[in-house]
C-alpha cells in the first residue's frame, strides 16, 4: 500500500551543507518548511501539496548536494498515539 505524504525524508548530508543549500534545492518544488536538525546529518522537507513532495522526491533523490549523494524519500506519516 502506497501512502501518500506531503513531507520528504532527506538523508545523507555532508556536514558542510546547511539549511540554505536545501532551501535553493528545493525552491521549485513549493516546499513550506524545513526542519534540519543540527550535526544530524538528515532534513524533513513539507510541501504545499502531495504531489510536489512526489515530485521533489522522484527528481531530487540521488542528486549530489556539497559531494555526496543525497536520499530523498516520502516520509511515512506519524503513527497515532496510544494512550490507552
């Protein structure tokens, strides 16, 4: 079953690439936020719709970003809590 999501996984990036490089990566795709944790080495990317987040994935995956090559992938939407 294919979920469908509105945000990107992004993973695999070098050290030296900061939140900027993703933003100018990104840029044509309508994202609307990203969160890049620092020293982590990985960034989620949301955008306007689905089908952009489709799109970035499909064209940017692989790309190379300051030397290395990085993964995008569909992130798979948050579980919902159990409290019970």
């Amino acid at each position: 079953m294919v979920t469908e999501s509105d945000t990107c996984f992004v993973g695999n990036i070098d050290g030296a690439v900061e939140e900027e490089d993703l933003e100018e990566l990104f840029d044509e795709f309508d994202y609307s936020e990203i969160r890049m944790p620092p020293g982590k080495g990985f960034a989620f990317v949301t955008f306007e719709s689905n089908e952009a987040a489709a799109k970035a994935q499909t064209e940017c995956n692989g790309k190379e970003l300051k030397g290395k090559a990085i993964r995008v992938a569909l992130a798979k939407p948050k579980a919902p809590r159990d409290d019970g």
